[in-house]
C-alpha cells in the first residue's frame, strides 16, 4: 500500500487536487485539505498520483 504525504505549510488550498481525485483529496469549508483515505490502494494510486501531480505547489507526495 502506498501513502500520502501533505504538507500543510505548502498548501495554499487551491483545491487542484480535489478536482482530479474527489475521492481522495476534500477541502474543507476552511479551505484545509483532508485526505480521506489513509493508505492509497493500488486502484487508487493513479488518481492520488493525478492529485499530486496538479498541486502547483508541489505540497502532495505519493510514497510507497
Ligand atoms: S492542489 Fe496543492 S495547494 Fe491546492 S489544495 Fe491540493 S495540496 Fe493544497
């Protein structure tokens, strides 16, 4: 199972990563990130690899 890296001093909430993988990535009315998945399975990992991959802050890791 792979994870998820945020880091929140990065993310300026621009919610990207929501619009790629709603699944995984939700802004909350505070504009905070919740991750709603705890590990990334395998059928999940391109699409939190698609949500990374758009963060124009670079805020989103996906780890093995
Ligand atoms: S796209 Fe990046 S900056 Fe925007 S909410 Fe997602 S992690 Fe934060």
């Amino acid at each position: 199972m792979s994870h998820i890296q945020l880091d929140r001093d990065r993310c300026e909430g621009h919610g990207l990563c929501e619009d790629a993988a709603p699944e995984i990535y939700r802004l909350d009315d505070d504009c905070e990130l919740e991750l709603l998945v705890d590990e990334v399975s395998p059928e999940l990992r391109s699409k939190a690899e698609a949500g990374a991959r758009v963060c124009p802050v670079a805020a989103l890791r996906v780890v093995s």
